[in-house]
C-alpha cells in the first residue's frame, strides 16, 4: 500500500511517502509548504498522485492552526484522489521515533502536552519526571532545564528524535477511512475560543 504520511501540528512540519512499509522519501519543513514537500516526494520516488491509496495525519496535539493545516490538507487530498484516511497522534508517532523516552510537545501558553500513560496538557514544573529517562519533542527542548534539573535527560536540540516523523504516523496508521472522520486531538480549548468566553 502507497501511504503519504504528514504532520503539521509543531513548528516543523514531516512528511514522507511509504509503500509497504518501506520509506521512499521523507521531507522536514514547515507547514506552509506543505503542498510543495508532497510534489516533491512523488517525483522522487517517481509515483503519480493517483498512486496514493491512503492518507496518515498527524491528529495533534499541538497548535491549533498546525493541526487544522494538517487536517484539511488530509481531507482536501483524500477527497479529491477518493482515498482513506487515518489520524495518528502527534506523541505517538513521537514516541515510535524514540523507543523508552517520553515525548513531551510545546503547547506554548507554559504548557507542554506530554504522552505518559494518557495525553495530558500541563505546566512543566508539574511533570513527574523520572530521574534517567529521556525526555523528547519540542517541550523537552524549550523546558530542557526543568527536564534535566529534575534528573531527566534531553538530547542535543538538533538530534532527529525530537521530530515526531512521519514516516512513523504510516507505520501507526489504523482504522483507514473517510477524512471527515477523522478528529483532532486538542488535549485543551483554542485561544479563540477562550477569548469568547
């Protein structure tokens, strides 16, 4: 199976195209070009859009725009090539991409998401950090002094395990089926909507 796996939900947006498990190509950017990373996988690895026969998207959490780019870049794709989609959590791919470590996001707002046990939004200072455990994502790098303060550990910042890939949202992926099935994983209410509050 062709599978286009993407997540846009942190500053740094992964895609990448898998057939049967095995990475044809994989891209790291940002959000907005998007559209321009998923051409360029195709022509690499020499396939045609209407190859593709199923979509994996990264579901969040993270920041709200992010994800919604991710998610209706997803449904605009799916329904125009009539392919399945499947949401894959942006921690969990995170943890597929670092085996033992815990993944934390930058949730901005002093927060951090974080996968232990449940996804869970919170202060850093109120993680439970496990002396000797890697910590890794986005919020590890921007809270690293609390991480390590606390006995954790945080790789080099530029150290690719930070990245939740997308090779590993493919690999995550289950439960193929319509795009407007597919729901975001927000862990907390957007801005807009607490201003209205």
């Amino acid at each position: 199976m062709l599978i286009l796996a993407f997540d846009t939900a942190t500053d740094v947006a992964t895609s990448a195209l898998v057939s049967d498990g095995e990475v044809l190509g994989e891209r790291v950017s940002r959000a907005v070009t998007l559209l321009e990373d998923v051409d360029a996988l195709l022509r690499q690895a020499g396939a045609r859009t209407g190859e593709l026969e199923a979509l994996a998207v990264g579901i969040g959490p993270g920041s709200f725009t992010g994800v919604r780019i991710g998610l209706a870049t997803a449904r605009g794709i799916a329904l125009a090539l009539d392919i399945p989609v499947a949401g894959v959590s942006t921690l969990a791919a995170l943890a597929a991409g670092a085996p033992g470590a815990v993944p934390v996001v930058d949730a901005r707002r002093k927060e951090v998401f974080i996968l232990a046990g449940e996804p869970r939004v919170l202060p850093p200072t109120d993680v439970e950090v496990m002396p000797g455990t890697t910590y890794t994502g986005s919020g590890a790098i921007r809270y690293r002094a609390v991480f390590e303060s606390a006995g954790g550990d945080v790789p080099p910042d530029e150290d690719e395990r930070h990245l939740p890939r997308a090779r590993f949202h493919a690999a995550l992926a289950r439960d193929f089926g319509p795009a407007a099935g597919v729901e975001p994983l927000y862990l907390r209410v957007p801005d807009a909507d607490r201003t209205r509050a």
